[in-house]
C-alpha cells in the first residue's frame, strides 16, 4: 500500500476553532498528500468527496463545523460532539479528528440531517434526498456499493428508532455511533449539511471506489446463563423483571453476588442478545429500586445471555488483523468506540497498548455513547474499513 492510496487523517489539540480549522486543513492538504486545497485541484488531482470530523465537546459544534465546511469549500462535512477521540496510535482528550475521503475512495458522497431522532419522516426524507442524488431508490440500492455512516445525539434516547427506520427502508448498511459530551451527560450535538443539531441525527451515504468493510468487535464470552426479559418499561430503557423476578434480583442472583454490589458488576458482566453466536451488548446504566435502567432498549421477551469481559486489546488486535488480512489491507477506517470500553482501558492502564493496535492503518473514531450496526449497542466497536 502506498502514500497515494491511504485515507488522509488529521487531529488537533488546539484551544480555538480557528487554529483547529487551520490544523485540520494544513494536515489533510499538506504536501505528502497528492490533494492539494479542496478549492483549487487541478484537473489530473483526486478531488476531494467527504470530509468527516468528531470534536470534545469544549468546541462549540456549530461554530467549529461551520468554520471547517467553510474551509473544504463544498466538499460534504459530517461530525459529532464526542467523549475522547482516537487517530492512528493514540486515544486522545479534548481534541478534533477529521479524515479527508477524495476520489480515490469514493465515487460520491452525500450527507443530510434528520432534525428529529422521534420522527421518522426525517429518516424517510433524509433516504429520498440520497435516492435524488444517486438516481436509485433507497430500497434498491445495492449494499455492495453502498455504504452508510450514521451519527446521533447521543442523549436523545431515540437511537434504536433511527436504526429501525434505516433497517425499514433499504439494505445497505449504516455504521456509526451515539454523540458524547464527555462525559457530562448534558447535551450532545452532530454536524450535517453546515448545521449542528441537538436531538437529531447525521447520516451520510458512501458510495466507495473499492472494497469496503464492516467489522464489529466486543471482548466477552458467553458465561452460559440466560436472563429473559418479562417486564420492561422500554421507552425509558428500564427493566422491571427478570424471569418474574425483580430485574435487580434476577441479575445479582444470576452472577451470585448481593444486590448492593451489582453495580460494580455491570462493566465487567454485561448482558448480550446473541445473534448467530456474536452478543450485541446491553449495558446496565444504573439501578433504580429494584429495576435496571440499560444504556440501549432492552424489550419484552427478549432473552439475554450473561458476559464476562476479556482483553479489549488482545481481542481487538485479533479482529483487526483477521479483518485486514481477509481484505488484503486497507486505506484507511472509521473506528466508532464506546464509552464503557474506553473508561476501562483506561481503568486498566491500557490505552497505549490499544492506540498501537491501529499504529499501521489510518484511522480516525471517538468514544461513543452506543454503537450503531444493524441496532444499537454498547460496549462494542464497530468499524468501517475501506480498501
């Protein structure tokens, strides 16, 4: 793989949005890139298609995406508010990340916002508008050509609405993540169309040059026990009962520990719904009495199994490297990473050692509030790799 062919990344940790933007640009249009500035390619350059950034939300969105939408002339720009960011070889704080898609990796692109996560007309008209655009309906469009990234607010509770809708409408994937604040679990915010929205969410569909890929890795394994869910309050997340039994009973019975110490238990033992083998995690957020209120909507009926952690490193090492050499490498990925795993490398002193796993691929991600990829997780990366 050459210099000319891998995606351009980016960070900053400058303090004002006007230094950030002037990073940001200088990185992705320097001289080691065959691009030169998006408004003044030459007709023989790569032109540039997509320009994808996530921001700590010490940066004001708006602001800091106008400022960058600005600055790549009328390349389409899509981002989030995060809670810390990743670039290749390094978890990062307080930062901006960006990757500049040129002609070489895609066809087209194009981006639009759905003001409202609650409303599915938002989903519908944001589909239709990429129907116009690429002359095919969104029921039609081929998964194998196609590819989507979403991004929502990630306090907005609604995530599981926008992925149903998606899921409703075609079959090309959408890969993406819940918006953070970094931790102040207050007001999260995403970036489309040269606006930034609270309660809504940004989708963007990829049409690649190449292959494309979605991997999607946890660390845990299937303890063998099964909880079902018999009552449940879903539009708050929160389960009454499991198997007839007080949820918060049920759970601590389940990994033999007193109630009182279950919330010390829920990163390390989570709960999965399997699906062909592979859990799709649901984390407990909290307790409230003897209920459980989860991080993503856990329904009636649904069963869970119980997980127990693994090495996140080790584990997603193995992924990658299995994924990569299936693909015969590639230019560059998305990483959409959540929370809970970053709080426990963090926890265990492992965030080099997990920053170096990515030390040989451009990447950019951040930490997120739940995952996106089919519905909506936790405790998961999903990834999106272009070859």
């Amino acid at each position: 793989m050459t210099s000319t062919s891998t995606l351009q990344k980016a960070f900053s940790t400058s303090d004002r949005v006007a230094d950030v933007v002037a990073d940001l640009k200088r990185q992705l249009t320097s001289d080691s890139s065959p691009s030169p500035s998006p408004n003044s390619h030459s007709p023989n350059s790569p032109s540039p298609k997509l320009l994808v950034f996530f921001a700590s939300s010490r940066h004001p969105l708006g602001e800091l995406g106008a400022a960058l939408q600005a600055a790549f002339g009328d390349v389409p720009t899509i981002g989030c508010t995060t809670a810390g960011e990743l670039v290749s070889g390094e978890m990062l704080r307080n930062s901006v990340v960006a990757m500049l898609f040129d002609s070489r990796h895609l066809k087209d692109a194009r981006v639009a916002r759905v003001p409202n996560v609650r409303d599915p007309d938002g989903v519908r008209d944001a589909l239709r508008s990429f129907g116009e655009h690429f002359g095919t309906r969104a029921a039609e469009m081929d998964p194998r050509r196609f590819v989507g990234l979403v991004l929502m607010d990630g306090m907005s509770g609604g995530e599981e609405r926008v992925m149903a809708a998606l899921g409703d409408a075609t079959n090309v994937a959408f890969v993406g993540g819940s918006a953070g604040d970094d931790l102040a679990f207050k007001e999260t915010f995403v970036f489309a169309g040269g606006h930034a929205i609270a309660g809504g969410a940004a989708l963007a569909l990829l049409e690649p040059v190449g292959r494309f890929e979605v991997l999607k890795t946890q660390s845990f394994k299937d303890l063998g026990k099964r909880l079902v869910v018999t009552k449940a309050d879903e539009a708050t997340r929160t389960v009454l009962e499991f198997d007839g039994k007080p949820a918060a009973l049920a759970y601590a019975e389940a990994l033999g520990v007193p109630v009182a110490d279950l919330p010390k238990r829920f990163l390390k033992h989570p709960l999965g719904l399997m699906i062909h083998g592979e859990p799709f995690v649901r984390s407990a957020h909290q307790l409230d009495g003897n209920a459980i209120i989860f991080f993503c909507q856990v329904t009636e009926g649904m069963e869970l199994a119980l997980l127990e952690a693994g090495d996140i490193v080790a584990d997603t090492k193995k992924a990658l490297d299995a994924k990569l050499a299936e693909m015969g490498g590639a230019s560059g990925l998305i990483n959409f990473h959540c929370i809970l795993r970053t709080l426990e490398l963090h926890g265990q002193h492992q965030c080099e050692p997990y920053g170096r796993v990515f030390s040989g691929t451009p990447m950019i991600g951040f930490s997120t509030y739940g995952e996106a990829y089919i519905g909506h997780m936790n405790q998961t990366s999903t990834m999106l790799l272009f070859k």
